[in-house]
C-alpha cells in the first residue's frame, strides 16, 4: 500500500516530552510568551487508534483519564482542522488511551492532536505536506508543531518555531508526577513568574541559549538545565519543589520541572541507576523512561 492510498486503520503512539530549558523572555502583544527552549521526547507515550468510518468523526477516550472526548478535545480539533482544511467529508472512530498525566507539562495533549494530524493524514490519504501539517499544528496549540517530529530540538517564539539540534545519545530519566493538574496558562500569567528579558543577538538568539544549545549538540543536555516556569509553579503548587527535593534525595545529580509542570524529571546514568532511583521514592508515582528521537510513530491495522 503506498502513503496515497487510504488505510483501514492506523494506530499512532504519541510521545511525552519534557524541556531540559525553558527561557521566557518576555509577554509578547498577542499575550503569548517570547520562549527560549530545549524540547526532548521520551518514552511514555498515549495511543491514538483511527479506522476509517462512514459515521463522521467520534472519540471514546478509554481508561479513567478525567479528559473530555468531546469538541474541545484537541484530537477532535486536529480533525476538524483537517476537515476544513481539505473539505474531506470521510470520517473515523478514534480511541484515545491515556498514559501521559494530563495537565502535567509533558504536552500529552498536543502530542494526541499531533498523533490525530499524521494519523488522519494517513487514513484518509489526504496528502498534507509536513509544512501544511505544522501550519495547523501551529494553530492547535504551542507545542504541537514540536509533537509532530520529536527528537532533541530548539524552540523559539511562543514555542512553535524549531530547529531540529540532530540524534542524541539515549538518556535515562525518572519522572515523577505530583498529583496536581496545572494550567499553562495559570503558571504563565502567575506574579511570581520571573521573565529574563533576555536580548537577542544576530541569530535571534540569546547568549545564554546559544551556548545551552552548542552544549546540548555536544551531548551535554544536563549542562544548562532551567525551567523559568519553576519561579511561579513552585510558589502556587510547593508540592513540586517536595517532589524535585525526593528525586535528589533518591540519589538523582540533576533535577527539574518540565514545561508548566507539575511533571519533575531526574537524569540517570543507566537504566539500572533510574530503575533504583524510582524504587527509593515514595509519595509520589514515578515513571522511568528514556529519551525517543521521534513525536509520533504511525502503524497501519489490517
Ligand atoms: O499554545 P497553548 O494553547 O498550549 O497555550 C496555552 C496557554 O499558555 C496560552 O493561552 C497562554 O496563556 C500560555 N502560553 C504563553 N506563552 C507561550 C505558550 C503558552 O503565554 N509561549
């Protein structure tokens, strides 16, 4: 079967990320935020499963996830945005099983409407380009352009704007999830969150994140770790600072929130270090995981 060809069903596996670097520069006119970030993809990751239907669009969200599986779900936008887009009256059932947090700064959501993008794409052989699909991804959410391809990447802007930094190294990793659900946009409008200001130089670029993104294609991604976000998430939820406290406490060098949080990660020099970091935490629900070099992997059903 060739990509053009419609398929009879797809399943996408969507993957978590988490920021090794977030910068906000400043509040930008239209309300978003001027961000400076290391995005990586690891290995927890939601199922998406697509078959092709004659009934419209439907969603059934399984497990217990507290998500709605209605218009407002950002996997049914990602189809209606493709709806509109190419007036293609076929539709689909999707079944959407959670594994990533919701709410929790990993972009679970984003990467379900980037899984629904590629997925549809495929399933309906709509033939989107790459730069068609990252244009709706962009008008989805801040994340998703970066949930349609993964891997170890720069982003600029309010996040949209990427620059791919090559394959990384696999890196193990603990997360560990307060059971707290957090707004972005709560953390971004919070007092106490703490903008740099930064200057851009002629690349558009700080200094700062220029040389946290020549340390990270070095290989030395836990070199510039920051969370800008942390300033406010940890003054309105002191339960992740407990949380960063019982991952170094468990024995983990490096520690940090991810994204809006309240997701915390801990690096780990192999797998057996994460595996024994996570067995001494208690309190809080762990995860270990490993760095991907992709944001969604598509497999066609017979
Ligand atoms: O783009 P997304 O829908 O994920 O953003 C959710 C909210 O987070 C926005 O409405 C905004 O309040 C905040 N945000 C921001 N600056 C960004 C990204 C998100 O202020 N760069």
């Amino acid at each position: 079967m060739s990509e053009a060809d419609p398929a009879v069903g797809i399943r996408c596996r969507s993957f978590a990320k988490i920021n090794y670097y977030l910068d906000v520069l400043r509040r930008r006119e239209d309300g978003f935020h001027q961000l400076e970030t290391v995005f990586q993809t690891v290995s927890l990751c939601d199922e998406l499963v697509c078959r092709a239907s004659d009934a419209g669009v439907s969603l059934r969200v399984e497990g217990r996830a507290a998500l709605s599986a209605g218009e407002d779900n950002l996997v049914m936008r990602a189809a209606r945005a493709l709806q509109r887009t190419t007036g293609t009256t076929a539709g689909a059932e999707l079944s959407l099983a959670k594994s990533i947090p919701v709410a929790a700064g990993m972009a679970g959501g984003s990467g379900n409407a980037a899984a629904a993008l590629r997925g549809l794409n495929r399933l309906w052989g709509l033939e989107l380009s790459e730069g068609e699909l990252e244009t709706l991804a962009g008008e989805l959410g801040s994340d998703v352009p970066y949930c349609l391809h993964g891997g170890l990447t720069a982003g600029t802007g309010r996040g949209e704007v990427l620059e791919t930094l090559g394959e990384a190294a696999t890196q193990w990793l603990v997360l560990a999830h307060p059971d707290v659900a957090v707004s972005t946009a709560e953390i971004f409008g919070h007092p106490a969150l703490v903008k740099s200001g930064a200057e851009l130089l002629g690349d558009g670029r700080s200094e700062r994140f220029s040389e946290v993104i020549d340390a990270c294609v070095a290989g030395r991604v836990d070199e510039g770790l920051f969370n800008a976000l942390e300033s406010a998430a940890l003054v309105a939820y002191p339960v992740i600072a407990e949380c960063k406290d019982a991952l170094s406490a468990a024995g983990c060098s490096a520690v940090l929130m991810s994204g809006s949080g309240p997701t915390v990660f801990g690096m780990c020099a192999s797998e057996l270090e994460a595996r024994e970091v996570a067995s001494r935490i208690e309190g809080f629900r762990t995860t270990v995981v490993h760095t991907v070099d992709v944001g969604v992997e598509l497999e066609e059903l017979e």
